[in-house]
C-alpha cells in the first residue's frame, strides 16, 4: 500500500512539473529577415509547443505583438505579403484615400525646407526643419492605430493581459538605456521598437523619445527572465553586431555609430538557440517572405526531436484555435466620436474638426478616419499627425486622440533639371502659409533654363464649407525658346529660331469631385507674344523676327483627377482631365523688316472654343512589369493667324515625353487630333526601371502651308506621326536620373540621346 501510495504521489509531482513548465520565445531583431521567426512559430504551434510569453525587439517585436495579440502564423503571413503592408513602409497611400482636390501641381523641387521665423526682431530667431527620416511615417502613424487599437483597448494597457503576455525593448538615447516596455499603447511600444535611426521616425514615449530597441538590446533574453523568468526559453537569432564599417558604406557607419554590441549568445541550460545568418537580406527586403518562413520552419522542424525532449508539456491545435478565438471575440468594434486635439490652436482645431464630422455627437469608422487623415495631410498645412485611439469603457467607444504637427509657416524648394541637352532648369521657390479657420497659402516660384523660363506669383485660400472649396489667383510671365539645331544624330539642315512668350493674370476656382477628383472653373486674361522667322535664310546683322502679338480673355471647365505614384516615370495609378475651354481676342500680327510677303501691321479678331482630354493609366502585370497608355484628343475651332507660321506656334502641341516639351515639332502640331501610346515597363527593383514609350499622333485635319506661307486645313485623317522612346530611370529620393534615346518620324532619320537629372515639369499656362 505505501509503494502504491509513493508511486501515485510520484507521478503527481511529475505531472504538476509538466503542466507548470512555462516557455518563453525570445526575437531577435534584423529587418526583414525577422520573418525568419513566423516560420518558427508556426512549426512550434503544429507541434503542440506552448509558447506562454514572448519577448522582441524591432522585427522580432512587430511579429511578436502580433502573436501575443492573437494572430495565427498564416494571418502573419497574409498580413505582411499583402499589398498594403508594402504601402506602410513605403508611405504609399491607397487610391480611394488620395484627395487630388487640395493637391498642388507637381514642381521640379528636390528639396523643401520649411522654417519659421520668431516674433521679436531682436532675437530673430529661425528654425529650419529639415528631413530625419527616409521613410515616410504618415502612413505608418496610422497603420498602428488600425493593427493595435483594440488589442490595446482588450488587454487594459497591460501587456500581461494579451492572448500570451509580452515585453519589447526600445532605446532612450538621451539617457542611454534600453526601454523596457509592459504598459501602455501597444502600437507606440512596438513603433518605437522598429524606429531604426534616420530611417524611421522615433515616437516619443512618456516624454523621451524612444528608438529602435536593438540600439542597446536586440536580443533580449535578460528581459524575458527577469519579467517572466520561464522554466525554458527558445532564443531565434536572424541578425549579427555590426560588421567593421567600409569608407563606401555609409548604412555600416551608421549602425556602427548608434549600435551597441548584443550578446546573441544563450547558455544551453537556459533553453534552445536557434541563430540564422544572411549576408544578402537587406531591411525593407519584405518580398522574399515566404523564403524566409520556410528557413525557420525547417531549421525548428530539424530540432524538432530535442525541443520536445525539453519540453514535456504540449497545447492542443483544438484548444489553441479555441483560446485564440474567445480572446479575439474580447476586441471592441472600432468606433470613434469624440476628438481631442493637441498641437494646434482653437481655429485650427475646428478646421481639423470638420473634416471627420460636421456633429460633434456623430460616431465614425475607420474608413471615415483614413478619409478625414488623408485629406487633412494632402496640402502642406499640416506635417503629422499622430492619431491614438483610447477606449472608454463607459461609452464602449474610441476617444481619437490627435498630436497634431502645424507645418512651419515659410518654405523655401530648390530643384530643376540637370541635363545634357538644352533642358538645363533651375527652380526656386518661396512660400507662406497660414491655418486658422481656412487654409491659406502665397509663393512667389521661378525657372531659369535655355528653353523655359518662368516667374510665377500664385494665392490660394480654402473653404471647408460643407462642400470644400477653394480659389487660386495666378499671374504668371513665361518664355519658351526654342533652337532645333542643338539634337543630336540630326540630318535636318533647317534650323527653327523661334519664342513664344505668356504673360497672364486667372482665377481658378476648384470642388472636390470624388476622393481623387476635382471640378475647376477658370476665369482670365493673357498676352501672348510669339517671335519667329518666316523663313530659313536669316541674316541675324539686318532681319528681325516677326511677331504675333495675342490679347485674350476666357475661361474654362474642367475635371481633373490623378493618382499617379510619381511627378515623372510612374508605374501606378492614373491622371484623367476633360477641359472645356473658350476664348476671344485680338491678333496683331507686327512684321520684321526682313522681305515677306507679308509687311506692315495686321489686326485680327479670334473667338474659339475647345475641348480637350487625356488619359494616362498604368495597370501591373505583375510583380516585375507594368503595362502603361496614354491617350489625347484636341477639338479647337480657333481660325488661322496671319501666317502658317504663327497658326502653327498656337495650334495645339502633343508632347508626351520630357524631351518633346522642350522641342518645336510641326509634325506633331495640329488643332484637331487624336493621339494614343502604349508604355511597357520593367521594374529592375524599387529604384531602377526600363521604360519603353510608342505613341501614335493623327490630325484630323493636318495644317499645311501654300507658296505664299498661308495656312490651308489639308486632306483628312491624314499625316500620321510617331515617337519611339527607350530610357533607363533611377529614381532617387529627391529626384530622377534618366538616360532615353528617342526618336521622331519627322524630321527623318532625327535620333536623340541624353541624360537628365531632376524633374521637367512646367508650370501652369495660360491655355492649358
């Protein structure tokens, strides 16, 4: 009886040792190569392993938190192999939430630097805000309120709470120590885990600013036992101490600089290490997710047999579904209604105010948050915001709460266009803006160039009425000249010297139409002057150009809409505008003193209308080509000016191609036509694309010239003309190097070849 009574005693002590036995996962981090780790979750869960804590940092913290919050390895894997987690580190914004109404044009600029400048003129002080970050963080500040919000809300702001209890490391770099984080927002926590110098931005956490945890602690086993002390701990390594930094490597001086020496190492009696090493995984290197899955999972599954000798208790896949399950059913539905606003003053509080909703009692969704975020950041009015969702019990809702980042007030862009042809550019930029109740904005812009030159005064003021609205005044002086014997490879002897100059006040007045779409009407006046030569047989010491002197009033009617993914060489997205556009006036035509046929002053009376469309699109293939079209139609009823010459430089130009908008080509000239192209694309990797353009130019009625260089419509559908273009982009973050060849059926055997650096872009003219 008393063997009988021992062995049963015996046998209840094993089993209370078994079922107490407690596992904790400890994750290293190491950018993208941390998804190393869901493979090695999943082996562990298909194996019946607990896993009752979890420790992280950076990488190891991301995945991490998204178990401990009740994510299944397959989850993990569908969240971050989804298009959307590539926009979170990209900063990409999602078609339906682009808001092109409060958008700027494009600008060539490189760089933007916003400062403020102080009140007293005595201490005058100044403060440049410069970038401190590559990635983007407006996406980010609110992927974490979506991803975390609830689970914060379900666990009480306490981290043991979770559906397995978790712990991750930051760094405070003022004081010089880790951030052992347990409490609070689950979001800020893990953000501040990944916040890698220079390339993400840091959160501040209860006053400090908090980095990526791997700066002092990327593995932390002495977390894991000091907070939860488990009878064993399986350790997952995907990342090394820095390597001896290289002159040519500044990534290896920077983590040199900031990253403190990690101790990966983990005594066997204190549980299983697991350590991976890759030489070719760079930090966004998400796309090779599921090679780095299955690296883990086969390396756990190889040790399968000696994990499971050291850990004798086991989970059920039923009961693990289940626990998770129940847990997730906790989660409160994310619904907001009241707002609580930091960072900004009382008059920009209820500007922010109305774009979530017009009734402080009225209850939002996600959705209409993402709406009402987007819009608020589309202009330069506001540089950030960072949104939390607190969960109030009593009202089983979400308070919003925003830190709100009003831009500084002056801005200054530099940028242009470096290249080996005539397009050499350089823009400036001045600007002041202004929140309060409505959003304000003044600039004063200029390009310098051989072909373009442009100074540009522009004032714009917006209205958040309950249908948005806003007014731009524009006056603008712009001159374009033009000098055709500059190509390259040409074997046309008849060189063009020609200018067109713009001087024009308008007012457009826009709404928004849709989320990405927006209705103009434009009112204005202009005086257009274009010089030419009548002929190719110039003596420069007696002839002088002749002129074409244009007064005009009109107006127009337009829809515009983009959600292209660059200025230049997108590869997503599309631009559409319809324009209606009329116009009355005189011509004066001013002869030179060379002999024309044509001699004297002539005035001539203009009245037209015109309507014009556009479509650019991209559509992917798939992961590494992009399928890109253009198509363009011109109806204009404009009469002929005193010569062919002078109908020529107004009739309307199709120039689908940086080059082709600094070149004067009759070919493609006409004031009725049709013109489409196709654009295949090749994506070498997020930087570097091959891009091949065809595009097909038909005017409905070609413009021809008789003996007395008189304009006359000629045959229609007549006239076909092509471009062909090859090039080789690079996109940088401040610009774009493209290398192109290019060639146009006429002139014949005409073959162009250059390099740029920066943006071509124009600004606005008075027909559009």
């Amino acid at each position: 009886m008393k063997r009988v009574c021992l062995l049963v005693s015996l046998l209840f002590f094993l089993f209370s040792s078994i079922q107490a036995q407690k596992v904790g996962l400890v994750l290293s981090g190491g950018g993208a190569k941390g998804m190393t780790h869901i493979g090695i979750i999943r082996a562990l869960e298909e194996n019946g392993i607990p896993i009752d804590y979890i420790t992280g940092t950076s990488m190891g913290a991301i995945v991490g938190s998204m178990y401990a919050m009740g994510y299944t390895p397959d989850e993990m894997m569908e969240l971050i192999s989804s298009p959307d987690f590539k926009r979170w580190y990209s900063g990409e914004i999602e078609t339906q939430y682009e808001y092109y109404f409060k958008k700027n044009r494009p600008s060539p600029a490189f760089f933007n630097f916003h400062f403020s400048l102080g009140d007293s003129l005595e201490n005058k002080k100044t403060q440049i805000s410069l970038p401190t970050n590559i990635i983007s963080p407006i996406q980010m500040n609110l992927v974490f309120l979506q991803l975390f919000s609830q689970a914060t809300a379900s666990c009480n702001e306490d981290f043991d709470n979770l559906f397995v209890p978790f712990r991750c490391v930051a760094s405070d770099i003022y004081n010089k120590k880790e951030l052992v984080l347990s409490k609070g927002s689950l979001g800020d926590a893990v953000r501040a885990s990944m916040s890698f110098p220079f390339v993400f931005k840091p959160i501040e956490i209860d006053g400090t600013l908090a980095y990526d945890g791997g700066i002092y602690n990327n593995f932390p086993t002495d977390v894991m036992q000091n907070d939860f002390n488990p009878d064993i701990i399986i350790g997952s390594v995907v990342s090394t101490n820095p390597n001896k930094p290289t002159e040519g490597d500044l990534m290896s001086q920077i983590e040199n600089m900031v990253m403190q020496k990690t101790n990966y190492e983990m005594p066997d009696s204190v549980g299983i290490l697991m350590t991976f090493k890759y030489d070719n995984v760079s930090l966004l290197d998400f796309n090779r997710l599921e090679e780095l899955h299955d690296i883990g999972y086969e390396r756990t599954m190889s040790l399968m047999d000696s994990i499971k000798g050291r850990i004798q208790r086991h989970v059920s896949a039923d009961s693990l579904k289940l626990r998770r399950k129940q847990y997730k059913e906790k989660y409160p539905p994310l619904l907001f209604r009241d707002i609580y606003i930091t960072g900004a003053n009382e008059e920009q509080q209820i500007y922010i105010r109305k774009e979530f909703h017009d009734e402080n009692s009225k209850i939002f969704t996600l959705n209409d948050l993402k709406r009402a975020y987007f819009r608020l950041l589309a202009d330069d009015m506001i540089s950030e915001i960072i949104p939390h969702a607190v969960y109030n019990k009593e009202e089983e809702l979400f308070d919003l709460h925003l830190k709100v980042k009003i831009e500084d007030n002056f801005s200054v862009s530099l940028g242009g266009n470096i290249s080996t042809t005539s397009s050499n550019q350089l823009y400036l930029r001045f600007g002041y803006q202004s929140l309060d109740y409505y959003s304000k904005e003044f600039s004063i812009e200029g390009q310098l160039g051989k072909v373009y030159n442009n100074l540009q005064l522009m004032g714009r003021i917006e209205l958040p009425t309950t249908i948005p609205f806003s007014c731009r005044l524009i006056g603008s002086v712009s001159t374009f000249d033009y000098y055709k014997k500059d190509k390259l490879f040409s074997k046309n002897d008849n060189p063009t010297f020609n200018s067109k100059k713009e001087q024009f006040i308008k007012l457009n007045m826009a709404l928004p139409f849709m989320a990405n779409r927006k209705a103009e009407l434009s009112l204005g006046i202009g005086r257009l002057t274009d010089d030419y030569f009548q002929s190719n047989i110039i003596d420069f010491d007696k002839d002088r150009a002749d002129r074409s002197l244009y007064k005009l009033f009109g107006g127009s009617i337009g829809y515009y809409g983009s959600t292209l993914n660059s200025r230049q060489y997108a590869t997503a997205g599309y631009h559409e505008q319809l324009v209606a556009q009329i116009y009355t006036g005189n011509e004066e035509f001013i002869a030179g003193n060379n002999t024309q046929p044509t001699n004297g002053r002539k005035d001539k009376k203009h009245t037209w209308l015109q309507i014009s469309y556009s479509k650019d699109a991209y559509h992917r293939i798939n992961r590494k080509f992009t399928l890109g079209w253009k198509a363009e139609a011109l109806y204009s009823s404009k009469n002929f000016s005193e010569n062919y010459t002078a109908t020529m430089m107004q009739a309307g130009s199709f120039s689908p191609t940086p080059h082709s908008k600094i070149v004067y080509n009759e070919a493609f000239r006409a004031n009725q036509y049709f013109a489409a192209g196709i654009k295949p694309i090749y994506t070498i990797s997020d930087m570097f694309q091959l891009r091949t353009e065809f595009y097909g130019f038909l005017p409905i009625y070609p413009i021809e010239c008789n003996e007395q260089n008189k304009p006359y419509y000629g045959k229609s559908f007549t006239g076909f003309e092509y471009i062909g273009e090859v090039s080789f982009v690079c996109k940088l973050p401040f610009g774009a190097i493209s290398a192109y060849v290019n060639h146009y059926s006429s002139p014949k055997r005409e073959w162009n070849v250059g390099i740029c650096l920066g943006w071509q872009i124009f600004n606005y003219r008075f027909i559009e």
